[in-house]
C-alpha cells in the first residue's frame, strides 16, 4: 500500500479529522513533521478542515535551533500553511521546575499547542496531529518492556489519544524509511536535528542498536512490533472498562477518601490491581511515582489485621478498617463539628418521625448545659431502657467505625452523657416517652430535613 494510502486509511480508521476541524501540526523540520504536513495538505482535497503549523524553538541546541525554525517557517509558506513559532528557555524551565529537559520539553510542547488552539475562535474541533510513526511506536514498546511496563506500557503510542481526542497521529503505522522515500519522491527537503544521532540517550541506543539487530532476524520486525502494540491497548481498554464496573461496584468516595470494599480482594488478581490503581491515582489526582510495589503492598494490608496502616507515594496513607482498605491523605483538614439549630417546643404526643440529622429530646431530662464537641476519655451512652451504659468507645468499634473517623464525629452532650453521635443513634435515656413534657428539637444546618 502506498504512503498516502496508509496514513488516510488511518485517518478514516480512526476518526480523527471530523468536517470542519482545526488541525494543529508539530513541525519540527525532521522529516516525519514535514511529510505530516504535506499529507494533511493533500488529504484536505478529501475532507474540509483547516490546517495550521506550530514549531517550538527549545533554545538547546543554539544556532541549530534557529536554522530548525526558519526552515519549518520556509516549508510552510511552499505549501501556504499558516505557521506560528514558539520559544522557550527549557534549559532554565528545566532548572526552575526540577524536571529533566526531556520532561520540560514536553510540558512547554503542550503549552504552545494549548495557546495556538486558544487563537482559533472558529467553531469546529481543534486537533493537535504528531508526527509519531511506526519506528517510534517499535522503540516506545521496547524502551517499556524493559522498564518492566504492563499491558499500557506495551501498547505503545495511540493512534488518538487525550482526554477529549485531541492528539491524532496518522503516521502511527508508517515507518521511517517510507517516510524518506516519500518525502524524496515529492522533491521535499528536511533537515536532521544532530542528537538524534548521539547513543548515549536510551531511545537512541534502541533506534540505532537494537533495532537494527532485530531487523537481521525479521525484516518486518518494527511492523510486527506495532501489530502486537496495537492488540495490547486493544486489551488495555478492555481492562479499564472493566476497571470501571469494578469502581463503581466496589468504592465508595467519602470527601478526599477512598474506601474499596473487602469483596474486591476476590476478585482476579489483575483486576485487584486495575482497581487499586485507579483508587490511587484519584486519591493522588495523577499517575506518577505510584508503581507495582504500592499495589502490592496495599493487597498486602487488605490480608491483614484491622486498624493497621502504611504509607504510600505522593502523601497518601492506606488502612484496613475490618476488611476494607481506606485510601486518604496523610494531610487531614483540622477536625470541624457541625453547626446546630434549636427549638424548645411542647410536647401535645404528637408522633416523632424518624430522621438523621434531625433529633426530638426530653428537654426536661437536661441535667446541665450541652455542648457540641468531639470525643473525650469516659464518655458513654445509655442503650437501653433499664439504664444499661456502654462506654462511647466500645458503641463505635460495634459500629465498625473507622479509627481514624471516630475523633471526627460531632457529639451533643451532656457532660460525659452523650445525648447524640451526629449521623448515628441517641441515648435512651433523653428519648422522648409519654412522661414528657418538653421537647428539645435539634437540627444540623445545612442539611436537608429528609436526610
């Protein structure tokens, strides 16, 4: 199949330029930016979009630097695409943020893509195409496997990929050689940026070592390569959408904390660890720093005794409370209790509905002033009629109430007698009978009186 050919029936395989779009093209002057863009430029005699050229100047490599934008520049005026450059100090950003130039290349990469889509005030979808082939996606896969990546890792590059589709790659499954040919059949120069030669980067090593290697067994090997990739993001999204049956079964989200229910840890092995790894990543709002070893150890916790707990990455905390696993940040908001409204009425034996956060008292069984507060050492409730104390601590072990909630707890009490645990139960002692005269009506704000 011929050049053209592949990339547009990629193109049309995956959807990725609606009628009436916006296309941001990355060119970097390479050739697989350059041979992007005349294809995007011959598939518009195909489909009605616009086109634009975005080339970011990283300010690495100096006078090479500026060659590499005027030539980009050069480029798109012969095929009158519209060009915007960009220039970043990554060196210094790089510094600065404490990132590795590779890391604050991407970060200002995605910085100017996101400031070129915010210039087009045309309706229509916006999409950012990459020039990423299939010798990228081969050394991605490979540079994974060795990382020790699971099933995302060896998928490799997508096709399209972001949160809303935004990043479209049609040469995703043409190599590097085609490229070439094509861009010399055209009459089309680029240049060659001299790092891509040097081997002490990992990428390199693989693009001009392993590779080659590779090749001399199977000559279609970077094309198998990228058949086995894109089975396994096949299986990759398949799991997640598993992962999601999982999620919405099993966890329950309380404010900023996770709790996944103990019937999760039967689930298959592999599905523990999509579940606890999507549990982690909300918990730390993103991906980084948490790996196999906190999954693991967090299966671990689930087996063992209640109340114990362990540290995991980016300040979150696990504990096992009676089975369950609770994720959380070791950082907690400073304790707060909830705010009440008072009403003395009489009482004429009308009927005391049921409700949680509304409360009827026998106002007159009052011994002395209430307070609103947390727990304290000797507080206790009256459970039954005949007077019988148990201690507050003892109510909410029985309650299966997490160690770490029950200081948190707003309690209305009177003295040591606790009349109510705010969202549980009252003491008997202060419910309202036939004897009673007065009622003490309590109501957290803000809630709703049917809760």
């Amino acid at each position: 199949m011929r050049t053209e050919e592949k990339v547009f029936s990629c193109i049309e395989k995956y959807q990725m330029i609606p009628k009436n779009s916006h296309i941001i093209v990355g060119v970097s002057g390479g050739a697989d930016s350059v041979c992007l863009l005349k294809l995007l430029k011959e598939y518009r005699k195909q489909q009605d979009f616009q086109l634009y050229a975005v080339h970011v100047n990283h300010q690495i490599r100096g006078a090479e630097a500026v060659r590499d934008e005027e030539f980009s520049k050069e480029v798109c005026q012969r095929l009158e695409v519209p060009f915007t450059a960009y220039s970043y100090d990554v060196p210094q950003i790089s510094r600065e943020r404490k990132l590795s130039l590779e890391e604050a290349g991407r970060n200002v990469r995605r910085e100017a893509f996101k400031e070129a889509i915010s210039k087009i005030k045309m309706p229509g979808e916006k999409k950012i195409a990459l020039a990423h082939h299939e010798n990228d996606n081969a050394e991605t896969v490979l540079h994974n496997l060795m990382r020790g990546s699971g099933a995302a890792g060896l998928g490799g590059i997508r096709p399209v990929s972001g949160e809303n589709r935004e990043y479209i790659r049609p040469l995703l499954f043409v190599k590097r050689s085609e490229i070439e040919d094509y861009l010399k059949e055209q009459g089309i120069c680029w240049i060659t940026d001299s790092t891509n030669a040097e081997t002490e980067y990992t990428r390199n090593k693989i693009r001009h070592q392993i590779i080659p290697l590779m090749e001399e067994i199977n000559t279609q090997a970077v094309s198998c390569i990228g058949r086995a990739a894109e089975k396994m993001w096949q299986i990759e999204e398949y799991l997640q959408e598993q992962t999601d049956i999982l999620y919405e079964k099993y966890v329950k989200e309380i404010g900023n904390a996770f709790s996944i229910a103990k019937e999760s840890f039967l689930e298959k092995d592999i599905m523990q660890s999509y579940l606890i790894m999507r549990v982690l990543e909300k918990a730390s709002k993103g991906k980084k720093n948490i790996t196999a070893t906190h999954i693991e150890a967090v299966k671990r916790l689930s087996k063992g005794r209640t109340g114990a707990s362990i540290s995991l990455a980016r300040g979150l905390i696990a504990s096992q409370v009676y089975g369950d696993v609770h994720i959380q940040s070791k950082i907690e908001e400073e304790n707060e209790t909830y705010t009440f409204q008072w009403e003395i009425i009489p009482y004429e034996k009308q009927q005391i509905p049921e409700k949680t956060y509304t409360k009827w008292f026998d106002y007159d069984k009052i011994k002395s002033s209430l307070s609103i507060r947390h727990r304290l050492q000797g507080d206790y409730l009256v459970v039954n009629e005949k007077g019988g104390r148990k201690k507050l601590k003892d109510y909410l072990i029985d309650c299966k109430i997490p160690r770490q909630e029950r200081d948190k707890l707003t309690l209305l009490a009177d003295g040591s007698h606790i009349l109510w645990v705010v969202g549980y139960r009252i003491s008997e002692s202060y419910k309202v009978t036939s004897q009673t005269k007065k009622i003490l009506k309590v109501q957290v704000k803000g809630v709703e009186e049917n809760e």
